[in-house]
C-alpha cells in the first residue's frame, strides 16, 4: 500500500462481505459443496478473527469447512491452535493437524547428561 498503513483494513472488510455473501449463500441454499471453493478465504479471515481475540467467532467459522485432506491444512492448523488457546470451544479436540513423530530418547538422556550451568563472571 502506498499509504503505508491502513490497507489491511480495507482487505479486512473486503474479505468479510466476500465470506458474508458465501455463507448466506450457502445457508439459503443449503449447499456445502461450495465451501473447498472459499476455504482459502474463509480461514484467512478467521486467521484475523483469532488474532484480535475473537476465538469463538473464528471458530464458528473453521467448523463449517469440510474436514481437512492434508495434514497441513491451513485450516485444520489454526483450528487446533484456536482450541489450544480455548478447549471450551470445542466438544472435543479436532483432529491432530500434523503427523506425529516419536523420537527415541538419545544416548545423552540416557546416560543423565547434564548441560553446563551458565556463565559466572568472577567476582574482582
């Protein structure tokens, strides 16, 4: 933006009457195939509701996507972060956006390594 501020806003509020007209659409309509079509939109959107501080209302709209396809799915990312933050949202947790990976402890757990203490200036 040439202004060097502000134009978020303008994006914000573009983004909003977008989605408004899409999920009223939608409602009317009764049709959910449309949704894969704006979930790009509908989670940026709710990416900027979560960061004001309106989980719920950011969350009311991540639960009206279809489940995710991938395991990093934007939307299934910041639905799980969003219930991090406020496990009250939801009735139970989504499902976990990401593969879980276990690590064998290593050696220097095993054998009790201990890290050095940090660094004490010498008193003179």
């Amino acid at each position: 933006a040439a202004g060097g501020g502000g134009g978020g806003g303008a994006e914000a509020g573009s983004l909003l009457e977008l989605l408004e007209k899409a999920v009223v659409l939608q409602e009317a309509t009764q049709i959910k195939d449309g949704y894969p079509l704006i979930a790009e939109q509908l989670t940026a959107f709710a990416e900027l509701l979560a960061a004001q501080g309106c989980l719920h209302e950011a969350m009311g709209y991540l639960v009206q996507l279809p489940p995710a396809e991938t395991v990093d799915d934007p939307a299934a990312l910041l639905m799980h972060r969003i219930h991090g933050a406020n496990p009250n949202l939801l009735m139970a947790p989504p499902p976990v956006p990401y593969d879980v990976v276990h690590v064998p402890e290593s050696s220097a757990a095993q054998a009790g390594y201990q890290p050095q203490a940090g660094y004490q200036p010498q008193a003179g």
